[in-house]
C-alpha cells in the first residue's frame, strides 16, 4: 500500500477475467408451433380429499405357485375347495424375459372403510412374482357371482398409502370376471347396485388447473404426441402432490417456474415439456402401449379338455365402461384415464375427471385447461369425440372421430415410482439427459463478423447489430429465436436484428426425424448490444459473469477515517491504493458468488462475495489482504473487512454499478486494520461518526 499514513484510503481494485468457451458448429431445421391462450393460472386451492380406507382380513392361504418363463403360460387354481377354484393368470409369450415364480394365495375380508360404495365379493387376492411389471397385458380370470343389476369390478388396494386403483375390465359372465393387469399387488373384486352410481360424480380435479398448461404437440423422442405421457403425469400429480398440499400443477412450471410468467407461450415451458415427453417415450418401449390399448377389446377362458383356454370375445359394452369410470371414481375420488381408439387407427389418451349427467368431463392435452370438453353418453351408447393424435395434426385438418372408449387404470402401464424417478429429474433439470430416452445433445453458437463461432452464452456483449445463431447436435437440428414471445425473421443470410439495450432471446431448439421437425429444448439468453440506458440489473450482473470485455475488473473506492491513540495524539486518517493489472489472478464468478486472489505491488490476499440473483444488492464482500513495503520488509500493513447489503445503483455508463452509500456503519460490518513497523503493531478502528466516510463499488471497466 503507497502513501499509508496520508488523510485518504483508496479500498482496493480488482479484475475479473471470464473464458468464453468452445467454438461449435450446426446446422437446422424448423418447427411447427401454435399460439394458444391459457386461462390465468390458480397456483394454490384446497385439494379433494383422495378416499383411504383400510381393509382387514383374516389368516392367509396358498393355493398355487407355478414357473413361467419367457414362452409364456398359464397359472391355475382348481380343486382347493376354496373362492379362488377356477382363478386362472394367462402370462402371454414374451412378458418377462427370464423365469418368474407366480404364488397364488388369499385372505378372507372380514371388514373395510371405505363405507358402503365397496362391497367385497371375492377374497384379497395376492399374487407375488417379484413385483416387476410385465412387457404384456395380462389377463385374470376370478370367480365371482355378480347379480343382475349390479356392477363388478378389480381394485387394487395400497396396504401402505390406503387407497384404492381400478382395474381394467375385459369381460364377464355368469360366474366369473376377467381383468387385465401388467403388475400385481393385492387386489379384490367389489360389486355395486347400478342404481346407486350417480349421474353425478366428481373427483375435484379440473383442467386450468389440474392439468399441464401446455398443449400436446409432441417432440423429438414422442414425435406422434405425448398425450398419455401428460395426462398420467398429471393425475401422479394430482393423486400424490409432490409440490406440497393445495399446490396445484396448471402454470406451476410456466417458463420453468421463472418470472415474469409467460401462459401465452408454451415453448419455454422446456423442463416440463421434456418430463412428459420422458414419460410418453417410457411407455412406448416396443410395441407394449399399443398391445395394451388393443388387447382391451375383450377376453374369456372356456374349460375344455380338463384344462383352461383363453378366447377371443366381444369388448365389453359402452354401459359397462360408463360403469367402470362410475364406479372408479365414486370409489377412489380420483380422476381417471381414459383411451379412445377411432375404426380408422390411432388412438388417444385423456383423463375423465368428472360425470354430469351422465357425460364423461374430459382433460383433453390438445386442449388444455378447456373445461367444456365431454364425451356425451346417452341411451347406453357413446357417442364419437373428436380430437387428434396431437395439436399439431389437429391444425392441419387431420383430427379423428373417435368412437371406441376404454378404461384405462392410472399405473397399469407406468409405475408411479417410475414417475417419481422421472420427476425428480425434473426438479433437478436434468430430465431428457439421462436415462433410456433421452434428447440429443446440442450446443448453442454465434457467428461474429469475421465468420468465427463460439459459444453463445447468457450475458454476450454484440458490438454488432446483426447476429448470426445456429446449433450443434448429432440430430439434424436448427434454432428458432423469439424476442417477447414473437418469433423473429432472420435476413437472407441468416442474421437476427438485434435492438439496442438488452434483447433477451429465447432460442428453440428443433430437430428433424422422420421428415418432421420436432421440439428439443428451449433456452432464454440475453444478448446485449449498443447504448443500455434502460439495461436491467439482472443483464447487468449476467455480463459480469460472462464477459472479459465488461467484466474485467471490479473497483472499489472509499474514504474510511480511522482512529488509533498512538498517531498523532488519538486521530487520524489515511488512503491507500492496491492495482490489480487486468492479466491478473481476477474475478472468477460461480452463478451469483465471486472470489478473486490480489498480487500486486506488494500486496496479497483474497476477495469473496455474493450478489444477489437480482444485481440489485452486494450481498456480501470479504476482503483480507497484507502489504509488504518493498524498502522495508519490517513494515507490513493488514487489513480484513467485510461489506453486507450494499444496494446496487447502476449508471447509464454501459457495464457499471455505481453506488455510494451513505450511513456506511450499516453497511461494513466489521472492519479491522492493524499496521506494523520494527516491533511497533498498531490496531486502528473506524471512525463512524466522521461524516467524511463514503464508499463506491464499480462493477466494469
């Protein structure tokens, strides 16, 4: 430190140095987008209550246990003297790659609470064969006499949770139920008098709230749509709330959770886009989803030759579906899936959430947060709904009358814990990355005016009006780029018009398969260029951890007067500089968090500080540093402070914070100087009555 017993002391300067990375190259495609506007989003309202209950039953008993590899085969239980005679699994060829042991016991019911809607007709059935899900339908017989007027159907029972699940009903007769699974777990059959399931149920769930914001458009991985992959992520939702009771889903993750919201603009809707996209994508390993929808169409056994045979019937009627979404939503409280098939191919994945009069409230992904979606079911008959593969197909004139409806239990296809995986990689970010399904990799660039790429990265500082940004990624892939959620044109040569101040880009990144152009990610960037009078504290703080130019160096000035007794007789004040050339051990930024090394004219020592998210306030700075003069290596000056909470005001000078600060004993929160010279140690205070005292910290050049 120069001129260290003079009336001033200048605190310190610093620089920073940040390393623009990696030079990529790309090329591009386009994607197809529709604006649509979503009602305004309820964040928080009390939540229905999911129906528990819980099921007591008495001692167990085995009855069969049978060895099944991946030929297939079946599971029968006959000649016991018990409920289950006539029970029978069918295990298609192909549902389980190696050898599984299925055990086959039961538990007599001997109570419930779930009150009057559950009425047990068959034992608590158990199947155990190590819980993994199958990669086909599987079809169970159970004998049950069911009496006219009166419906029946599976459910699984959670001993754990307490709740119930529907299971998906393929046929009836005089003796017997059959219902399909794809994982077993404790499940009964319950029967209820049709004249008591009501026109009028209502599980409490609701679109514009409940479901997804975004519209079914499909992706990369799901380039045919991710209808199902929406809807049963948000029925896990609803069913468990991650987010913490009364959160509701709708709008929640807009713009990844961020602000300012954006519910007119569903691109950078990125990590929930992915997420469901994910799930969709687990769903379709093979040709498994499209089995399941299609071996739902009906399936009987016939006892012949002293063993049992399995037949192809007619599906159940459309009055034993409406049954089935009755029932399951009268007993559970919860919203439902619901498929439909149209004569023509495809099909299609919805939630039913709600029956009045007799129709079926839909949550349709093509059209979110729409309330007056149903499919209309009078005289026994359904009629045809009509919606699409996706939206996309939709706006091109290509929907569907669909005219086969089923019923489709939530976790037969997808386990829960499944998606619990998946959304925890979406709380993490990194959904789309890891795992079976993933989105390809890519890398964002600019082109400068001498034809160079590099990274583009949040905070680039544009000398030029005009940018050229492109893509790298093994997908055949390009960059659509929006301003204010107005897609931009480029010029003939492939440049994007900058506006002076700072243009917060959002960059979709699309990329071609099967001849389509589907969406990958989404990203916002800010992009500075010209005069930034008007340069938000945010853009300011993302050029100081991603430019050299406008964050090479950090200066901090002030005037502290300091008193000790032993200089000139009880008061004193002194100034006092240290430099810090540009090519120095600067500033390194990590997000919002800073340290840098001094080591310059005799001077060491180390600098940390926090800003906040904002730029609006230093929230914190550390400094401790040691001078040695150089002609007296015995004289040696030490000094350690600490700033906090220091409010940020920034200048129309481009790339600076400029703030002085008054009362600025609130600001320096401890503050210690100690001097040495020979065997003479000094410890000096601040003066914080002297109104003199001022500080200011410049963020730039």
């Amino acid at each position: 430190m120069r001129a260290l017993f003079s009336k001033k002391w200048l605190l310190l300067s610093l620089s920073v140095l940040i390393a623009v990375m990696l030079v990529l190259s790309g090329c591009g495609t386009k994607n197809n987008s529709t604006t649509v506007t979503q009602p305004a989003a309820v964040l928080s309202r009390p939540h229905p209550t999911i129906r528990t209950g819980d099921i007591n039953t008495g001692p167990e008993v085995e009855v069969a246990t049978q060895s099944i590899d991946s030929s297939g085969g079946m599971v029968a239980v006959s000649n016991t003297g018990g409920p289950l005679d006539g029970f029978v699994i069918d295990v298609p060829p192909g549902s389980y790659s190696g050898i599984n042991t299925f055990d086959v016991s039961y538990a007599t019911i001997t109570s419930q609470t779930f009150g009057s809607d559950i009425d047990p007709i068959s034992p608590m059935i158990s199947v155990d064969n190590g819980g993994t899900y199958s990669s086909e339908l599987m079809f169970i017989r159970v004998p049950v006499n069911v009496p006219t007027g009166d419906f029946a159907m599976g459910f699984y029972y959670d001993a754990t949770t307490k709740q119930l699940e529907g299971m998906p009903l393929l046929s009836t007769d005089t003796d017997s139920i059959t219902v399909g699974a794809m994982h077993f777990s404790d499940f009964f059959i319950s029967m209820i008098p049709k004249t008591l399931l009501s026109k009028d149920i209502d599980s409490g769930f609701r679109p514009g709230i409940d479901d997804w914001e975004f519209t079914n458009y499909g992706s990369y991985i799901t380039p045919d749509g991710e209808c199902e992959g929406q809807s049963l992520t948000a029925l896990w939702y609803y069913d468990t709330q991650p987010d913490g009771q009364d959160l509701c889903l709708y709008g929640r993750y807009d713009n990844n959770g961020n602000q300012p919201a954006t519910p007119d603009f569903w691109q950078d809707d990125s990590l929930g886009y992915r997420f469901v996209s994910v799930a969709q994508a687990d769903i379709d390993t093979g040709t498994f989803a499209n089995n399941f929808w299609l071996n739902l169409g009906g399936k009987n056994w016939v006892f012949e030759n002293n063993k049992w045979n399995m037949v192809n019937i007619a599906g159940i009627s459309n009055e034993a579906t409406w049954d089935l979404f009755a029932y399951s939503i009268q007993a559970t409280h919860e919203p439902q899936l619901v498929v439909i098939w149209s004569a023509d191919g495809g099909g299609h994945a919805m939630i039913v959430y709600r029956i009045n009069g007799g129709n079926l409230y839909i949550a349709d992904p093509n059209y979110p947060g729409n309330t007056d979606r149903r499919i209309i079911y009078s005289n026994g008959t359904f009629q045809q709904y009509n919606s699409g593969a996706n939206a996309t197909e939709i706006a091109k004139g290509n929907g569907e009358a669909y005219d086969n409806i089923q019923y489709y239990a939530e976790s037969t296809v997808l386990p829960w814990d499944q998606i619990t995986q998946l959304w925890t990689q979406f709380k993490n970010g990194t959904i789309g990355t890891i795992g079976t399904n993933q989105f390809p990799t890519y890398n964002i660039y600019y082109e400068d005016s001498e034809g160079n790429e590099d990274a583009l990265q949040d905070g680039y500082v544009s000398s030029n009006e005009l940018i050229h940004i492109g893509v790298a990624s093994p997908a055949a892939a390009e960059v659509k780029i929006y301003r204010e959620g107005v897609e931009l044109q480029s010029d003939d040569n492939g440049d994007y018009q900058l506006l002076p101040g700072d243009n917060k880009l959002g960059v979709e990144i699309v990329g071609e398969i099967h001849g389509s152009d589907e969406y990958m990610d989404f990203k916002y960037i800010d992009v500075f260029y010209g005069a930034t009078s008007t340069t938000s504290a945010t853009g300011m703080l993302a050029m100081l951890q991603n430019q050299t130019v406008f964050g090479s160096n950090v200066s901090i000035n002030g005037t502290i007067t300091m008193s000790g007794s032993d200089i000139n007789n009880g008061s004193t004040s002194f100034a006092g500089s240290v430099q810090t050339p540009a090519q120095a051990t600067g500033i390194q930024w990590n997000g919002a968090t800073f340290t840098g090394a001094i080591d310059s004219y005799g001077t060491t020592g180390t600098v940390t500080g926090t800003m906040s998210s904002d730029g609006n306030t230093l929230i914190s700075l550390n400094v401790n540093a040691v001078e040695t003069d150089p002609t007296n290596t015995s004289a040696v000056s030490k000094w350690t402070y600490t700033i906090s909470n220091l409010p940020i005001k920034w200048t129309s000078t481009f790339g600076v914070y400029d703030i002085n600060a008054a009362g600025l004993d609130s600001y320096v929160t401890s503050f210690e100087y100690q001097n040495t010279s020979g065997n003479d140690t000094s410890t000096i205070v601040p003066d914080w009555s002297d109104t003199t005292n001022m500080i200011s910290i410049n963020f730039g050049q």
